[in-house]
C-alpha cells in the first residue's frame, strides 16, 4: 500500500448530512461558519470532541481570535453551544453541541413541507373551481364559492372526490352544487372518503345492476320455456292427431 493510500485510510471520514449541506444558509449559517463546523465535526468523528481553536484556525486560514469570533456568532445564533461534562473522579471536559443546528433544520424541514402542502391545497382550489365553471358554463357566485371552500376547509373533502361528484352532476345534466353536495353526503354517510373507493363503490354498483338485469331476463326465458304448445291449424281443417 503506497503512502496516499495509507494516509487516506487512517485520516478516516467526516460524513454530513446531505439535508444540511442544501440548507445551511437558509438556517443563517455563513459558508465561514459552515466550513469551521465541518472542521469541528472531522475531529468529532475521530473521538475528538473539542478540538483547540489554533487547530482550526490553521485548518481554514484565519487567526485563532477570528475562530474564536466566529464561534461566538455562532452560539448567538443557536447554531451551537459548548456543553461542560462533569464525569466522577474525572476533570470537566468542554465539548461542542450542534444539537440546536438541527434542530433548526428540522424546523426549516417542517415548515417547508407546510408551506407546499398549502401551496398545493390552493392550485387545487383553484382548479377546482375552474373545472366547476367551465362545466357549468358561468363563472361562480360568492356564495358558490364559499360553498366549495367549505367542503375542502370544513368538510375535507378530498378535492379527486370533489371532481367525481361534478362527474355526476354533469352526466345527469343537473349544474347546480346543492346536487353535488347531496352526492358528496351519500357518499361521506357511506364511509367513501377517496376517490378510489367512490370508483370501487360505482363499479360494484355496476356490476350488481348488470347482474340483476341478467337475471330478469333468465326468468323471462324460463317463463317462455314452460308456455304450453298451442296447435296452429286453418279453419275448417281438422287438427292433426
């Protein structure tokens, strides 16, 4: 094994997380700041848990009282803390805590996806309300209006089930959403929550009718079968033995 290799080896690895290496200046963090955690978490990861400021100030290129500035900026920031461990018997022992970078992360984390999910509810509003006018032919009343948010805000109706009770109403020619709403109750009293189980609900509806109709036209056939033969003979002819 060459010397690169060997060296490589037994400097080891410093993993991060990729979450936090796409987010970190949204959290407030400087590419400075970045760059002296990651020198922190390096000595971390080999058993070093609080490694001395000249260390990584010769590491970055700054001067150990910038390194110390930084690291103040740091803490004010809740980026981190330096945490004293008492170990009986033992000397006290610093160590830095990243603990409240990520959660600051996380929060970002959550707070993003919140933000999309209510992005996304409101392009559904507003589809649905387009598709409901171009199928009725008119723009929405206020009232109207209200009423679609109503089943989206108070009653939750999922916006796919929404679009499968307009179905229903065009198909029976009837543009008006207090007929909607009554669909959108059966099926709520029915326990059909999501557009999958509405379709489910039709296609087993479906079958049920085509195998009743089936069935009614077995027992007129049946009936047919069992009539009594009636001779056919001319008038004034005698009927065949």
């Amino acid at each position: 094994m060459d010397a690169f290799a060997n060296a490589l080896i037994k400097s080891g690895q410093t993993t991060i997380a990729t979450l936090l290496l796409e987010h970190y200046r949204e959290l407030g963090m400087s590419n400075t700041e970045f760059l002296i955690y990651l020198q922190i978490k390096s000595y971390n990861d080999r058993g070093i848990s609080f490694p001395q400021t000249e260390t990584i100030a010769k590491a970055v290129g700054l001067t150990d009282n910038q390194i110390f500035q930084e690291l103040h900026t740091m803490i004010g920031k809740r980026l981190m803390q330096i945490d004293t461990v008492q170990q009986p018997g033992q000397l006290a022992r610093d160590s830095y805590d990243f603990t409240l970078l990520y959660e600051k992360l996380a929060q970002y984390v959550k707070k993003a996806q919140t933000e999309t999910v209510t992005s996304q509810v409101n392009n559904d509003r507003e589809t649905i309300f387009n598709q409901i006018e171009t199928e009725f032919g008119r723009p929405l009343s206020p009232i109207e209006l209200e009423m679609i948010s109503q089943w989206l805000d108070e009653d939750h109706y999922q916006v796919g089930v929404i679009r499968l009770a307009l179905k229903e109403a065009v198909l029976n020619q009837v543009y008006n959403l207090k007929y909607m709403d009554r669909i959108l109750l059966n099926w709520q009293k029915k326990h059909l929550t999501t557009p999958e189980q509405v379709q489910q609900e039709r296609e087993h509806r479906q079958q049920s009718q085509t195998a009743t109709s089936s069935n009614r036209a077995n027992k007129g056939n049946k009936k047919q079968n069992h009539l009594p033969d009636i001779p056919i003979f001319k008038i004034g002819e005698k009927p065949k033995k």
